[in-house]
C-alpha cells in the first residue's frame, strides 16, 4: 500500500516493515517503536551474554576436584595448578612471604587479559 513503512538500520542492518495502519505518519511511528524495542531487546542479549561469559570465567567447571592450590609440606613445596607454578619455599610462604606468588598470579592473569582482547 502507499502508507507501508520500510525502516533499515544500516549499523545492524535490521529492517522493520510496518503497514498496519492508514496513515503513513503512524506507520512511521510504529515501525520506529518496534525497531527500538528491536535494539534494545539486541543490546540487552548482548549484554547478558557479555554478563554470562565473564561469569563462567570467574566460576570454572564447577568441578568440586578442580584444584587451585597444594601445600606439601613434607616436600616444602606449594604448587599453584591454575599458573602451573611450583615453590619449594612453603615455609616463608606460610610466614607472608606472598611476593613471588602474588607476582606469577599477576602476571598470568595480565596474559589472560591479553588472550581476551
């Protein structure tokens, strides 16, 4: 008909048809509330997909024999099996002498960051 509305939105391409309506001016105001809501509905899935990733990444398999960390003690040794790190120090560790490991998790976690991006 002469009062159908075609609207394309050239960044996501998407396209909205609206002919419900006789009068050209409300088609227009139609179709352009369904293509914002058509937007919004895009953004918010995007978002949550974006919320759910960076959640998946901080929970792990959820796995309850995923190890983090060991504490021999008889070897004096602790292993880090997230960074693949192995001390033969346990016993500073165990008195606060945290430098080296607080260093090797930053920097790992610096390299994931990068792999990211």
């Amino acid at each position: 008909t002469d009062s159908a509305v075609r609207l394309t939105h050239l960044p996501t391409g998407l396209v909205v048809i609206c002919q419900d309506e006789k009068s050209q001016i409300k088609n227009r105001a139609k179709a352009l509330r369904v293509l914002r809501s058509r937007l919004y509905d895009l953004e918010e899935d995007k978002k949550n997909r974006e919320r759910a990733e960076a959640r998946k990444s901080q929970v792990g398999s959820g796995d309850r024999s995923e190890r983090i960390r060991t504490y021999n003690f008889p070897q004096n040794r602790l292993t880090d099996h997230r960074i693949n790190l192995t001390l033969y120090k346990l016993e500073l560790i165990m008195a606060g002498a945290l430098d080296e490991v607080v260093e090797a998790l930053k920097i790992a976690a610096g390299e994931a960051a990068l792999k990211e991006s």
